[in-house]
C-alpha cells in the first residue's frame, strides 16, 4: 500500500509542485472541492484592488478606453481559448453558464432547422447538470422541440438516430466524474446528421480539451471551477467558426451590436463570437476570472494541460488505491469509472449499507477535520444504480499526494470513529 | 447671476453634503457622469478585499452557507426596493439590464397573451437606450409580436390603443434626461387594456421611485450608474406580485428553481421573484453593489430620495441658469427639459451652428480640464430635433454646487480659447 512517505516523495519531485505557490490556500485546510469552486490565486486580490482603487476610482469612465475594459471579454475569452483548444477571438467570456447555453441551444436549434428540418430532439442525461436541463425544456418548449433525457451512457449510441437535432452533455459528470469521448461522440452525431454542444463546467482547466480537434459545434463552461475565477465569476462560449454567422442572438445586448456605440435603434449583430456578449461586461468579476485563468497558463512551460492531466489521473489513481486498501472494509465503494479515460479530475464514493444513508454526515465530518469534499444525493428509490456520492475533486495546479494519502486517512477514522453520527454533521445546510 | 461664492454657501447649507465623504473622489476631477459609471464608495474597496482574502481565501465553498452568499441576490435586491417603492421579496439583483429585460418582456408578453391575445405591439421610443430595443426586437421577434417606435413623446399617448400589448419606455431618457410620468401612462396604458415595462436605469437612486404606487407592472434596472456598484454591476429586476406567478421564465436556470440542491432534473420554478434569478450568482461583483446600494440608503435619516431629488433639482437649476448666463452667447442651448418635473438627474447642452458639430471635441477639452462629462452622437439628418449632445450628470450624493460653477466656468474657457479645436481633442476613442 501507498506510504504517507511515498507520497512525500512523490510531491518532491512533482514537476508542476512550484504552481502551488500561485496560491493563497488556508492553513489547514485539505481542499478538494475545486470541481465546486475553485481556490483563490495570490495575484487576484491585489489585481482586484488596482481595478477598483484606480482603474475604477481614479480613471472611471475613462478606463473603458484607457485600462481595455471593453476589450476584457475577448481577452480573456482568449487566454480560456488556449485551454479548451479553441482558435483566437472564437471564444468570449459572458454571463453565466446558463445564460450561454441558453444562447448556444437557441443557436444550434436554428442552425437545426435550417439544414436538417425533420428533427426535433435534444438527447441529453437525466445526470446532467440540473440547470443544463432546465435550460434545455426552456429552448425545447420555444423551438417545438422534445428533450429526451438518457438514464445511462450505454443509451447515447441509439439515440444518435433520424430524429435526433442536438446532443447535449456535459463532458464530465458532475455527479460520477464519467468523462464522455468527446471526439467520437462528436464525430457519431455528425455521421448521424446532428449538432453537439458540449459544457465544459468540469472540463475547462480540469483536463485537456480539444475543441476544434473534436470538429465540435458549440461549447460553454464555468469560470469558478477549475478556472479559480472566485464565486459566481463570468462563464464563457465558444462556437465552431462555420457556424458563427449562421443564427440570430436571442439575447441581442448592446455588446453584441456590430457598433455598439453608434446607438442605433436597429439590432445588427456583430461578426463572430462577439454576438454572444450581451450586456455590459462585469469588470471586476472578469478581472478575477483572468488571474484564475493566469494560474493554469502558468502551466504551459512545463506541459500546459497535458501535464496537468497526467499529474490529474496519477492522484486520482492513488486516491482510488488507497480508498479501497484503506476504507474498503468500511463499506466504501467507487462510484467513479475505475478507467482513468473515462473520468475527469474527480472522484466519487459512495457507502455500501448498512451505511448508504450515511454519506452526508461522513462528508461533514471531514470537513469539521478539514477535508473538503461534498456530497450529492441519490436517488432513494435506486440507491444501487445512484447512490448518495461523497465527491472528491482534485485539481493538479495545487492538489498534493500527501493531501490525497491524509484525506483518506480522515475518511477511515471518521468511519472507525463513527464520529459522523453526531448530531451536528447530520443537520442540513441550505447549501450542499 | 449665482457666483462662485453663493455656490459655496449653498455647499455649507447643504444638509447632505456629508453624504459626499462616503466616496473617494480623484483630486482635482469635477465628475458628471455619474449617470454612466458612479464613483467609488470608500466603503468598497475593504469590502470586496473581504469577500476575496476570508470569504473566498478562507472559508471557500461554506461561504455559500455560512457568509450569506446564496441569499446576496435576495438581500442586495431588498435594499433597492427601498430606493424603487417595491415591497419585500418583490425584486432581485441578478444579470445584466439587458438580460433582465429579456426576462420581463418575455413575462409581459406571455400575460399579455393570456389576458389580451388580440394585442400584438410592443411600444417604446425610438431614442430608448439601444440595448432595450434591440432585446424588445427579439422578443417580439419570438412572440410574434411587433415593435413600434414613437419618435417623440407626443406620440405615446396615441399609441397607447387596442393594439398595445407592451409598454417599454426607460423613465429618465438617456441621452435628452427627458423624465416620463411614470404614474400616468402607466395608468393609462392600464386604461388602455396594455402592460407597462419601466427600466429605471437613469432613475434608481437618482431620483425617487414609486413602482407600487405607480401601479407598474415590470421594471428593470442598472447597478453601475447611480447605485455606485462598479463597472458592469449586476442589474436587478422586480415584477408587481400580481404577475409574479403568471409567467414562465425562458432563462430558466438552477438559481431560479424552487428547490435548486435538490438537483432534479425537472424545473419548477421558485414562488415570486426568485424565478428571475438564473445562473450563479456573482458574488464580488454583488458585494460591491452592496456598498454602492448602501451610500444611497445613507440618506434615508437626512429624507432619502426625496432630499436627494431636491438637491438634484436645486444642481440642475442652477447648471441650466449659468450654461444660458454664461455661455448661451457662446451658441450653448439646453437639450434637456426646462421643466424639473420632466427631467431626471441629467442635463444636456448642444451647440448651435456654427458649431453643431464641435460637441465631442467640446467634451473631450472639458475632460482635459478635469471635467467629465459625455457626449453622444446626434441624428445628422436632423440636427434640429436631435443635436449632437453634452451631457453632464449630477449626483446628488457627491457634486456640490461649486462643481456645477467650475465645470460652466471651464466650458465658457474651452469655446472662449478655441482649444477644443486641437487634433487631440478630434480623435475617436473606440467606447464614447
């Protein structure tokens, strides 16, 4: 079994060590909940400082000419662009991640219509994000379409048929970690006559991607995961360039228009990715978004993605080593694709009965030692299929071996102790 | 004529002038564009540095719970109700204007063809901030609606007939700082069978607002002009409760579900306003526009709104006196309403000919001189009855009468110098 000196070991001549010092993580803290909202990077709150204390209060109006704010959008969309493998000024940074997908959808149901009329259904998984879904009834029940929700990944290569408009998925799962095959997915919903979109909220800064490379069609993610953007940061969009001209904006904002400060009362959509901004951009959010972006284009000179990736799947290999070595006569199962290939940078657990029920004051009780993972429901009536996860995110810019080898250290002694029956790590939050 | 000295004493008599020490105003800049980006509350710069440094830094994913970030939309959005005459838990902050826009038309227009479904116009004014109409374009667009623009004011009142629908008119004008009577068209588009949408985005925390007193049916707003939250702010959103459950969201995202961590993949939508709320939401960028919210309820004790609106009023008057006493030889004429009650917390000047076209190098020499003020584009097939405008905001929280002296003072000095003439002053800037 892996060592505690081991993983010493493996730290030291971890070559991507050094990007931890990007940093500002809390003492005593073992964070593995960057999958949910990423860590803060040194450089953000001096960056947000000068935008408030001088772009903002010095300059003021100036500074949408004189400090590039109008320009942040793109610019930072292009950092993103560098992680995701999209081309320059093909990817924007805007609103949330539902409100791009809500812009995508509405773009890919157009584009739909236009090239193949008879189909009229958008195929995502009943495990998707929930507000992927929500967002996906929205435009369905606008453009007359049908959402049909798949239970498991083996249902995907039928649904792939005549009716079939739009495939919808979320790279990574957030609930299992299952990371679909991008590109052959891609490449089967093509050969089938449909257009793809693919969220990227547990992909972007998580793992390599490749958008162009999968001949993907529309792309949106988060930028307060892997992306260490801080709370609620701006998500961002990117479409395939042969579509960019090829649909009209719903949310047709003034930073779409094509000269936004003619003021004209015509709508006149700008060319490219631009259409997608729509009001005015959030500065000091972006601001931040670009110092978390910073954080793994720092990356690059040692590998970029590719690197991180390989650092990514060897922690989440040892996690998995030493959860069912240690923890594995404790009820605690996998609940995470065993197959690195088919899981993102997460891995989730779950607990076998008599102690399936018990998941969420296990979670709390790691974090009161502080470990910091979280915990996702099940379905009660099909726990064995669903069950209730205990999830474990690791981010390869700041995660440690030692963190991995201590977090699961934790999870035996709070099985052992059964300390997680108090009282006080089974009360619900509002926030889980 | 008012002297620089009676400004003065005005400034010492003025019972709000503390109000001005909540802000860190750049030395040596007299700032009237409050009306397109507020100034920096001192309170914010420590604020946000809070949210970034213990908030994100430390406490990371529990500050959902345990630092009120899941509620910041709901309290945020309750402390400009107060400024705006809503009640509890009616508004939200949320978005961008734009986005929100999208929500309430969509809203109107849904309750609009419940209740009146032979109605299908849109109106609004043709010199409506661009962004509201090219989001009613597309609305309309997806509702089969049409759009119909009015040219001036005088034309609402026969727009307002069985074929009205929707309303949408932006009460304080952003380029002539024309004021609509918020109280009677929208009695009288409710006389007239119609719904009335009001963007408040020149009003809110300019001048007070009585959305219930009014009657209104939907309003939206900005938090970067006269709310101080920072450049991109989030904007917010309120529906009378009368509609609140009448519609059903298009931007229907996790935020806005009845029950978001319960992750079901169906959406319900959430009781009154909170349906309004869609993606995450974003937390520095709140916790700004908190503190700008706060400088305004600062003045609840000295009478609030209605003190500010007198002060507002009395700089106004008196910027309007000296422009005509001072420069009205000088080809300066007043391009907003004379009338107080018709006009916001703006006034615009343009230049008779000779100098009709000399506004926007005009504007760049006063912001040489520390003057900011902006200037937008007229119609240059019609100059008569849309000039090229200077436009100059006043602030009742932060400009004192001194400010409104200086700022004549220096644009009598730049027509009398002729500097305005210089190539510098001549040169485009990309955001005007």
């Amino acid at each position: 079994m892996i060592t505690r000196q081991d993983c010493e070991v493996r730290d030291q001549e971890d070559p991507l060590f050094e990007l931890r010092h990007q940093f500002d993580l809390p003492p005593g803290i073992n964070y593995l909940d960057g999958n949910s909202l990423g860590v803060l990077p040194r450089a953000t709150a001096a960056r947000v400082q000068e935008v408030i204390a001088r772009e903002w209060g010095m300059d003021l109006i100036k500074s949408w000419n004189t400090a590039g704010w109008i320009d942040l959008p793109r610019k930072v969309g292009n950092k993103i662009a560098r992680l995701v493998g999209a081309g320059p000024d093909e990817l924007v940074t805007a609103d949330s991640t539902s409100v791009n997908l809500y812009k995508v959808l509405h773009a890919a149901a157009q584009i739909s219509k236009a090239d193949a009329p008879g189909r009229r259904v958008i195929v995502s998984e009943r495990s998707n994000f929930p507000t992927d879904l929500y967002i996906a009834e929205s435009v369905a029940r606008q453009h007359g379409f049908t959402l049909k929700l798949v239970d498991t990944v083996d249902e995907i290569p039928a649904a792939l048929n005549a009716e079939l408009a739009i495939l919808m998925l979320t790279e990574v799962n957030y609930r299992t970690g299952y990371r679909h095959d991008m590109k052959a997915l891609t490449a089967a919903s093509h050969a089938a006559g449909a257009l793809v979109i693919w969220d990227l909220a547990h992909s972007a800064g998580a793992l390599p991607v490749d958008l162009k490379g999968a001949d993907a069609d529309f792309a949106v993610g988060c930028g307060y995961k892997y992306l260490n953007g801080g709370p609620g940061a701006p998500a961002f969009v990117w479409s395939h360039p042969r579509h960019a001209e090829r649909f009209w904006q719903p949310l047709s904002g003034w930073m779409g228009h094509a000269a936004p400060f003619q003021f004209t009362p015509d709508y006149r959509p700008a060319a490219g990715i631009t259409r997608y901004q729509c009001g005015t951009p959030a500065i000091l959010a972006l601001s931040a978004l670009e110092c978390g972006v910073d954080t793994l284009l720092a990356a690059e000179p040692m590998g970029g993605m590719d690197a991180l990736r390989k650092k990514s799947v060897a922690l989440t290999e040892a996690f998995i080593a030493l959860a069912e070595a240690r923890c594995g006569e404790q009820g605690v199962r996998l609940s995470s694709p065993r197959d690195a290939n088919q899981r993102g940078s997460q891995v989730c657990l779950s607990l076998a009965a008599p102690l399936h029920e018990a998941g969420y004051a296990v979670v709390k009780a790691l974090i009161a030692r502080g470990v910091i993972g979280d915990y996702r429901a099940g379905d009660p009536q099909r726990l064995d299929e669903f069950p209730h996860i205990l999830r474990f995110g690791f981010t390869p810019l700041y995660t440690r071996f030692v963190d991995v080898w201590d977090a699961i250290e934790h999870l035996h002694q709070v099985l052992q102790t059964e300390e997680w029956r108090e009282p006080r790590f089974n009360q619900q939050d509002a926030v889980t």
